[in-house]
C-alpha cells in the first residue's frame, strides 16, 4: 500500500490528466459531463440517462468520479479508465460543463451546471440538509411526493431567494419496471425458482438499527419455515459497498453479507440476488417484506402488498445519530408522514419476527386488502411515467443548449 504522500501524487496527476483532457474536448467543441458514481451502487440511477444522451448527441464528453476507478462494474459505461477519477476531485475541476449526481453529498465545481437525480423516493425525512442541497442548482424531481420534500427543504431554510431550479423529471431507473418489460416467469426460472411457488422479497433498508442490522438473519430463518413459496433477499445495494470503500463500515455496519448469507444456500426455495437491479425482482415477486426502504414506494406502483418491520431502535436512536438536521425526524413524523414511511400505512407493520409468516399468509390470501391506499399513494410516486430517462436527457441538452 502507498503513503499518503503517494495519494496526493497520484491525485495530482490525475488532475492533470482530467483537465487536459477537458481541454481538448473544449477545442473539439464538445461539452463535458461528469457522472458521479461515488458507490458503484449509484450506476443504476444514472446508466439509463447515460444511454438516453448517448442516443440522441455525440457532442458530450464523459468522465466519471467515483470511489472506484477502474472497478469492471463501470465497464457498463464504455468510458475508458483514463477518464475516471477519485470523487475527492471534482470541486476542483473547473473546466466540466455538467455535473450529475445521484448523491445530495456530491460536489461538483461550481463553474459548472450541477444536477442532483435521487437515487431513492422520500423516506426517512422530511428535507434534505441545507449544506447539502444548496451544493446543486437543479433538482430533477422524481415525482410530486418528492417535491414536495424540496419544497420544504426551500421552505425550512429561507431558500426562496437563491436561485434553485426544480424539474419535474422522474424516476429513470423504473422505466423498464413501469413498462411492464420483465416477466415473472423468466426471472424466476433464471433463478431456478419454482414458478408454481408464490414469491416473497426480503428487501431491507441499510441503516443501524433497522431489520437487516437488527436481526436479518432471523427474518430470514422464519421465512424458511414456509417451504410453499420462494424466498429471495435482495438488499439496499449500499449494503453490498465495497470493503475497499471508504464508507465499508458506516452502510454495512462492517459485515460482508453475501458471505454472511451464504448458509441458507442450501435452501432450494431460497436465493439471495447481490447482484444487478432490484427492478426484475420486484416484478416477479408477489410480496414484499421490509423495514424503512424506499423500494418498498416502488413495489407499492405495482399495487403489490407491502410487510413492514418495525424497528424501534432506528426511531428511538438512529434517527438523531444520522439525520439530525433533515428537517423533522421525530419517530411520529418519520412513522407516519408520506414523505417518510415507505407507504407504512398502507401495508401490514409487525412488531415482532414470529408474526412474519402469518402476516405473509394475510398478504398472499387477500392481495387487494390495502390496494385503495397504495393506489392512492402511487399517484404521489411518479413524473413521466416509463419516459423519466427521456426527459431528463431532454432537459441536460436544453440546459446545454444542444437542442
């Protein structure tokens, strides 16, 4: 391993290498993007703007900036390793024309047109915090709820005076979801499911003290005990960050899952998905069980039942350890307000693990229970409907000025 002296060399002349390169992009009169991609986890929320750009101009020039470069899970991009860069960098590189983040702790140079995408739906919070949202000056807004989660961020912290702008864009990452492009059938046997077997996905939030940290394993050993249905579990994909990452410890609380899963392999009607989008298994599934995650709002557009875990430890202490400063966190706002329950009160919420299985049988024998309420929330969930990649492409060649 090098010193720390051998870092900032290295940075240095990476620097060097982006700038020049920039540079030359400016004399061959193309624009610059940077993609932030900070977890390799991120790529999903900006691949599919990615190739919708990529469609309709030659005339940008990507980098990206990112924990990783170099990692094969960038490869998806065609954007070669000498145009990749440690996230650290991208305040400083003043030459970008557009910068685009997944991430409200992205920082981008303020010479350029910084873009926030949310990589999640609102959960956990009502605003964002002011240091933060103020580092971009457009919002691509995924759907009305998360306006109006914006909107009180302008609101809580006097804003109104600062030029920010806000777009009503979407959620690109659900297009091929929403357009009904994966079949249950195919992924399930790409599994090696049964496809007679109802399904249900185990797919928990990340943070201290929610279920996954809490007792994941439990959840997991009282669902086998139905072997009627399938069981997968697909977690937050920040709980899969790299050891090699410098946030290792604080998403997965500093343990490997895969490997921390892999006793249960054994199981035949039991398969844990690590890999890819989250997207194919939500359309295959029949039932959701989670805790406080944003996937469960995407589950909820499909008008598919929702179990929700409480967790009283996330209310009771990680809240004011992780989201102070986020507007109101209290455990009753979080618990019952629309911008922050994942859709709590349209679903079933248990309070101990033993109720799981009976809680899934109501699920499975009376899908339609709650359907009115997610129906209702569901209108709240989305702009442009299965277009959202398209139109914030539309948007980044308007701001451009490419179209």
């Amino acid at each position: 391993m090098g010193n720390k002296s051998d870092t900032k060399k290295n940075s240095g002349k990476g620097y060097l290498r982006i700038k020049s390169g920039m540079l030359i992009d400016k004399l061959r009169k193309k624009k610059t993007v940077i993609l932030d991609i900070e977890e390799l986890s991120f790529i999903p929320y900006i691949l599919p703007i990615y190739d919708s750009l990529k469609k309709k101009t030659n005339s940008l020039s990507y980098y990206i900036s990112t924990h990783y470069p170099g990692a094969a899970e960038l490869n998806v991009f065609g954007i070669p390793e000498s145009k990749q860069f440690i996230v650290s960098m991208t305040k400083d590189i003043h030459e970008t024309d557009l910068f685009l983040s997944p991430h409200i702790y992205g920082m981008g140079s303020k010479n350029s047109i910084r873009i926030h995408i949310n990589h999640n739906q609102p959960v956990k919070y009502q605003s964002y915090m002011k240091k933060d949202f103020i580092n971009f000056d457009i919002h691509f807004l995924t759907s009305p709820l998360h306006r109006e989660q914006t909107e009180n961020t302008i609101k809580n912290y006097s804003l109104e005076e600062i030029d920010i702008k806000l777009f009503n864009i979407g959620y690109s990452k659900s297009d091929d979801l929403l357009c009904g492009k994966f079949s249950r059938e195919k992924v399930l046997s790409d599994l090696g499911l049964d496809l007679h077997k109802r399904t249900i996905l185990y797919a928990p939030s990340w943070d201290k003290g929610l279920s996954l940290r809490s007792f994941g394993e439990k959840v997991i050993e009282e669902m086998l005990k139905n072997g009627s249905v399938n069981i997968i579990v697909k977690l937050h994909p920040i709980s899969y960050s790299s050891e090699k990452g410098p946030n290792y410890e604080f998403y997965t609380g500093g343990i490997n899952w895969k490997e921390r899963f892999e006793r249960f392999d054994s199981y035949k009607n039991f398969r844990h998905v690590s890999e890819g989008k989250s997207d194919p298994l939500l359309a295959a599934s029949d039932v959701m069980v989670t805790d406080l995650s944003s996937v469960a709002l995407e589950f909820i557009m499909l008008d598919k039942p929702v179990i929700y875990i409480d967790c009283p430890e996330f209310f009771k202490n990680t809240l004011k350890e992780t989201y102070t400063g986020f507007g109101n966190t209290s455990e009753e706002f979080v618990k019952n307000d629309t911008k922050a329950n994942a859709g709590r009160h349209t679903g079933i919420v248990i309070e101990k693990i033993s109720q799981l299985n009976e809680a899934v049988q109501r699920a499975l024998n009376n899908p339609s229970e709650f359907s009115q309420k997610r129906k209702e929330l569901a209108e709240m969930l989305t702009y442009n409907k299965g277009r959202a990649a398209d139109a914030a492409s539309d948007k980044i060649l308007e701001l451009l000025n490419l179209k």
